[in-house]
C-alpha cells in the first residue's frame, strides 16, 4: 500500500482510485511477451496515466521494462529524484530546457529540430559532460519530430556535435498516427520513411543503440515496427487501445485502475422530482436516489451526464441527470441501498462493474483520458506493491 495515501478501508473514503501493482506488473510481462526481441520502455507520463507515476514505474521495472518514457523533463525529474535509476528518456522540450539538469540526471532527451540541438550543445559545454540525444524523425504524423527535408541539417549537425565530445545520439526514433487502424495506409508510409532516414543517419556515422516507433498498438498489432525498443502506455495500464482493435482480455491484459466511491445519501422521492441541475432528468415515478460523491472535479465527464454506468448493489445505474462538480445522483428505482456503500464507476471487471471504456464511451472519448482525468483529490491506494509477497500467496486480491 502506498504511503501518500491514505489507509483503505479503516478510514472509509469518500472516493478512491485503488492501483493494482500485481496487475501492472502482470501486463508489462504480457507485453513483452508480444515483442520478444524488443527492450520495453514503460510510459509513465502524466502521472502514468492517472495510476500514480512514481509505484508504477517501480512495478514496471520489476517486471522487466528497462526504460521508462516520459513527456516533460518535470517528469522525468521527479523520477530521478524518487531514486529511480536506469535509462529515463523524455521527449516534449520547450526553449530554456532544463537541459543541464537533464543532462546530470543522465536522461536521454529527445531532439526535433535545430534549436533544441543548440540548446543542448549549450548546455552540455556548461556542464562539462556529453548530453544523450535521441534524434526524432517526423516520419508523417506532422506533431513533433524532424520533417525528412531537415533531417539531413540536424543529423549532421548532431554528428558534429558528437566530434566534439558534447552529445552522445542514443536514438532515432518515430511516433505513427494510426497505429490503432490496422492497415491504415499511413502505417506502412511511416514505417518506409523512418528506415530511410535511419540508413541517412547510420551512414552519416550516427551509430544508436535504440531505434524504436511502437506504441500500444503497434506493439500488440504490428510486429515489423518493434526495432530495439517498444514504448507502451495504455496497455500496460490493462486498457485496450481501441475497442475495435480488441478487449485488454484478447491481449492478456488486465485493467489496473478500479474507481469507487461511497454512496453519501440515499432517498426517498415522490413521481415528478427533477434531478441535479438543469432538472434534465426527471423520476417517472416515486423512487429512491442514491448520491454518488464524485464529479468532474475528480474527472467524471460532465460529457457523461444522463449516461455514464456506476454499479451499485449489484447492478449498473446511469448518472441521472447532470455530472456536477463534486457529485452525480444515479436512480436505484425504489431499492434501499444502505449509505457507505460501495458504488463502483469502473474497473477490471470482476464484480461485474463498468470499464473505463464503457466510460469511454458514454462522454463520447478514448479511455486514455477517462483515467488520465482523474483528479487529484482522488487519493491514489496502490495494492501489491510489494512484488515478493504477491509472487509467494501466487493468489490474486480480486480471485
Ligand atoms: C504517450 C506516448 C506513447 C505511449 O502511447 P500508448 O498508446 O499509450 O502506448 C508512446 N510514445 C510517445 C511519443 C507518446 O507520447
């Protein structure tokens, strides 16, 4: 259990995200097991998509992943100064770096374009040691990385800057667009792209250790784009990337996140009785109402007003009426529902209770940003931490 929140049921929560680490760990193993002859970087940006970043790297690591990947240098910063050793690489850079604390913390930043080089050029001479690069090549999907037109200027500009004894390029890599879309057009282009510019920059001199594009979906769908290394968020955090693509049971995965809250009210209502504001939904008939303590404050799509699933008492509700701030009502139909119990928005399934897809779905996104929402008042309680245990009782909590 984690020491930042608060201790699970001694203290009954008004809401909580409960993280399964045994899970974690579980589908980083499966995960690797799909790309056999990659290294796996764990993707652990955004607060590992919601999970709590510092446990989840810890978990990954125990399970094999040998990188972790993230967006900002904050991030990966914050994993250094946790004590987290090994290879950290973060990619989303702005003018002013940090890059000298980058470059101390020995991460492997990522480079799209000229400025950036010169930055870290700069920064490097300053702290009198080379900065690990790592070249990214816009290979189409036309966000961050370098445009094939430019890449020869950066790429001989970085192998100068290695002559010089300032950086040492670690990677060349890719992101795809439509990795979740098999066949997709555009995947086989990127794929012809980034080969190309890898053989400029190896026969510039540039010699990486790691080459690598994947994603999720690529590393569960499209073998030939695994190179040295994968880079996998939301599957490893037990959430398909598409549900067209598959259930995370069709891929060995489990979900790790389970969102529950405390039912803090429950009554009686007559037929008639508008519900939350704007009285968009109104009972048919006399009712009971069960108050559900979470709302968009804590990342519960107002999008999903009228339509997002909760379990209570054994069976699915709809949020009735509007999501507000703090809080949504669902409608038990006349069933008295003791209060403190426990309602359920999503989880791996077990009891029967919605997925973050199914929540997904009703506010209309992905199930990326249904658990990359959560707030921060929702306290993080990370289960089975500690992998020795787990390993030994060889039993599941949820079994
Ligand atoms: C977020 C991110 C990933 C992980 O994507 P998933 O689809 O969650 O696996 C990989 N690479 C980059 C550059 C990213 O920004």
């Amino acid at each position: 259990m984690s020491h930042t929140a608060p201790p699970r049921r001694t203290a009954p929560l008004r809401a909580r995200a409960e993280i399964d680490l045994a899970a974690l760990r579980a589908n980083v193993r499966a995960l690797r097991a799909r790309a056999p002859r990659a290294a796996l970087m764990a993707v652990v940006k955004s607060d590992a998509y919601g999970h709590g970043m510092v446990p989840c790297a810890r978990a990954a690591l125990e399970a094999g992943a040998t990188w972790l990947g993230t967006a900002t240098p904050h991030e990966a910063l914050t994993l250094r100064d946790a004590g987290i050793q090994g290879r950290i690489m973060c990619w989303l850079w702005t003018p002013g770096g940090p890059w000298r604390e980058g470059i101390e913390a020995d991460l492997d930043m990522s480079v799209s374009g000229m400025w950036a080089l010169e930055e870290v050029t700069a920064a490097a001479k300053e702290a009198g040691r080379p900065a690990r690069v790592q070249l990214k090549a816009d290979t189409g999907l036309g966000r961050n990385g370098c445009q094939p037109a430019d890449w020869p200027e950066l790429v001989a500009a970085a192998r100068a800057a290695e002559e010089d004894g300032l950086v040492d390029v670690t990677g060349l890599w890719s992101h795809f667009a439509c990795a979740d879309e098999p066949g997709h057009p555009s995947i086989a282009a990127q794929l012809g792209v980034f080969h190309d510019m890898v053989d400029h920059a190896e026969k510039a001199g540039i010699e990486p250790e790691v080459r690598h594009m994947a994603n999720s979906p690529a590393t569960l769908t499209i073998p030939e784009s695994h190179f040295d290394l994968v880079r996998t968020g939301i599957a490893m955090y037990g959430i398909s990337p598409s549900p067209e693509l598959g259930t995370p049971a069709d891929f060995g995965l489990r979900p790790v996140m389970t969102l529950a809250a405390s039912v803090a009210l429950v009554k009686h209502v007559p037929a008639g009785h508008g519900v939350s504001y704007g009285h968009h939904y109104v009972t048919d008939a006399e009712t009971t109402l069960g108050l559900i303590p979470v709302g968009y404050a804590d990342g519960i799509p107002r999008h999903a007003s009228g339509r997002g699933p909760v379990l209570v008492a054994g069976e699915w509700r709809r949020v009735a009426g509007r999501v507000a701030m703090d809080q949504f009502v669902v409608d038990l139909g006349g069933q008295r529902v003791p209060e403190g119990s426990e309602a359920v928005l999503f989880g791996p399934g077990d009891r029967g209770e919605p997925s973050a897809e199914d929540w997904a779905q009703a506010a209309d996104t992905i199930a990326y940003e249904i658990v990359t929402r959560i707030g921060t008042r929702v306290p993080r309680v990370h289960l089975n931490e500690d992998p020795e245990a787990f390993e030994t009782s060889g039993k599941h909590p949820h079994e």
